[in-house]
C-alpha cells in the first residue's frame, strides 16, 4: 500500500469528485459535493407559558419578536398574580385582647352625657342670675327667644336638683349612649326638654320651669324603643322595662303624697306636666331615630308608623294651643 493511501485512510479522507475534462476548451475543475438540505429551526419552548406551544420557522425569530413574546407571556403572569386573592390568616386574639376590648366597650365613656354634666354644674356654679333668667323657660317669651325651648335645662333650682338629674342622666345614658351612638342620644335629650317645655306652657303656664328632668325621663323611656330594636342582642334586656315601671310607679307615687289642692296646681313647686311629657315623647322619637338587628320587622315598621302619627299630632295639638289659646291662660 502506497504512503499516500495509508494517511488518507488514516485521516478518513475522502476523494473529492473532480469534473473530468471532455475537451480541449473544457479546463478540470472540483465539483461541489452534495449536501442535504438545512434543517428547518424550532422556537425554544416557552418555559414561562401557561402552555407548551412551539411552531415551526423558516428562519430564527428576530430579537424584537421574541421580546415581544417573552414580554406578553410576563404580561399574562402578572395579571394572573394579581387577580389571585392573597388570603391572610386571621390573627388569633389573645385572652387578654378580648378582655380589654370587652372593658373598654363597658367603661366606655359617654361623651354627650359628661359634656351636659359639665356645662349645667359650671352655670350652677359659676353663672349669673341674669344669665339664667334670660335661659329659664318662659311660655309668653319664647315666640320671641326660641332658645329656652332647650336653655332652660341647663338651669337647677338647687344643688339637690342637679345632683339627682346629673345622677340619673349618666345611669340611664351611659349604657343607650354606647349603643346607639351620641348623635341618637341628643335627639332625645332635645326631643325631651322641647316636649317638657312645651307641655309645662300648656298645662302649667305660672310654674317657673327649670333642670333636665324631661330630658332624663325622655332618655328613660327611650330604652323601651331601644329593647325592642335589638332584641336579643343586647344583655339583661328586662331590666330596662322594669327600671321604667319603677321610676314611673315612685314618681306618680310621689305626686299623689304631695299633691297640691287644684288652685294651687298652677302654682305647684314640681313641674310635673315637663316630667311626663319628657317621658311619653321619648318612646315615639327613640322607635324613629334609633336603630337596631329588628329594624326591617313588621312589628318595628308599625311601631315606627305610629310613632309619625303621634309626633305629628302632638306637634299639631301644641301648635294650635299657643296660637289659639295660650293668651287666655296667661
């Protein structure tokens, strides 16, 4: 075997075809072997797609194309990750958590009720005699100064007076307070003393008016209408009616032992017609402005109708005695 054939067999050599002259003109050149024809390129699998797609093309994809792509799919992700609710466990209170939060929603003060102490112990204390004058009710007057509709309750007669209103006002409002918010509460503190007032002018027009006593009977009352819209919501339910029939039942009580003759009625030192007054008013006005779990119940929705009726006959009937009849009482 020649040198030449070993190395080429060695080398793997292989002859390359050379094209054979066929005439004179016709110079030897090498013909390009044969190959077999390029492969057509897949796209790399998208690893971050939700689905394994592939296609098939002609030529690699340009760097924007697969830019856009790699961007859309991220797109798509991300919005998925977004719309997916992130569920937080909910933290576990300890027992000493829950006993603070009970604690303080029971101690919790009642803003409205101590701003009201505070203003009637500083005008007993430290107001003059001329400001409590022009504050008192007056039934001639208050046509002209509407204001001792609401004033005059800022005004005792003595400190007995304002102890035992300012007593009463913060057992009974405390709790009605916390329940059904300030707001609710001075609606019925005003509804109490406008409604004292006024049936004081009509029924007592010479007994000198002072103290929130309609208003605390007013918030008494109140908690009838409060029971009955949260009904078996609230503790100790049936206390609230019973301290009502017995407040109720001490007062008339009181009123039969020391009533006065009939000429003196007019001159009576208890303004009793305020007191009464300040409490029928506070059922009707608390089944309107109150609210509660049974507020949407047939029973309520009567409860609340009547109470319309009521308020707007008694405004009615008011309106018609001072207009008509209140000189010839005076």
């Amino acid at each position: 075997m020649a040198p030449d054939a070993d190395v080429e067999h060695r080398a793997g050599y292989r002859p390359v075809p050379v094209h054979v002259p066929r005439g004179p003109r016709d110079t030897p050149r090498r013909v390009a072997p044969s190959r077999p024809p390029a492969t057509r390129a897949w796209l790399e699998r998208e690893t971050r797609s939700p689905g394994e797609h592939r296609r098939l093309l002609d030529s690699p994809p340009s760097p924007k194309l697969q830019a856009g792509l790699t961007l859309g799919v991220w797109d798509v992700l991300k919005k998925q990750k977004q719309d997916k609710p992130i569920e937080e466990k909910p933290k576990v209170k300890t027992k000493f958590q829950k006993r603070s939060e009970k604690l303080y929603a029971v101690l919790k003060p009642p803003y409205f009720i101590l701003t009201v102490i505070i203003i009637i112990v500083s005008m007993y204390l430290w107001g003059s005699e001329r400001a409590r004058t022009r504050l008192e009710w007056s039934p001639g007057a208050w046509w002209r100064e509407p204001w001792r509709l609401l004033s005059y309750g800022v005004i005792h007669a003595s400190a007995t007076h304002l102890a035992t209103n300012a007593i009463v006002a913060l057992a009974v409002g405390w709790v009605l307070e916390r329940e059904q918010g300030r707001g609710r509460v001075c609606a019925i503190w005003a509804a109490g003393l406008a409604a004292g007032a006024l049936g004081a002018g009509a029924l007592q027009p010479r007994v000198r008016v002072v103290g929130a006593s309609a208003a605390v009977y007013a918030l008494l009352t109140a908690h009838l209408p409060n029971v009955c819209l949260r009904f078996g919501h609230i503790p100790l339910w049936w206390f609230r009616p019973l301290s009502v029939v017995v407040l109720a039942t001490s007062e008339t009580l009181s009123w039969v032992l020391l009533r006065t003759p009939a000429a003196a009625w007019d001159t009576a030192p208890v303004a009793w017609s305020a007191h009464a007054l300040g409490a029928a008013v506070g059922i009707p006005v608390g089944f309107l402005v109150f609210s509660g779990e049974n507020s949407n119940k047939t029973p309520i929705l009567i409860a609340r109708f009547i109470s319309a009726l009521a308020l707007i006959g008694g405004t009615t009937l008011a309106t018609i005695h001072y207009v008509f009849w209140h000189e010839l009482d005076t």
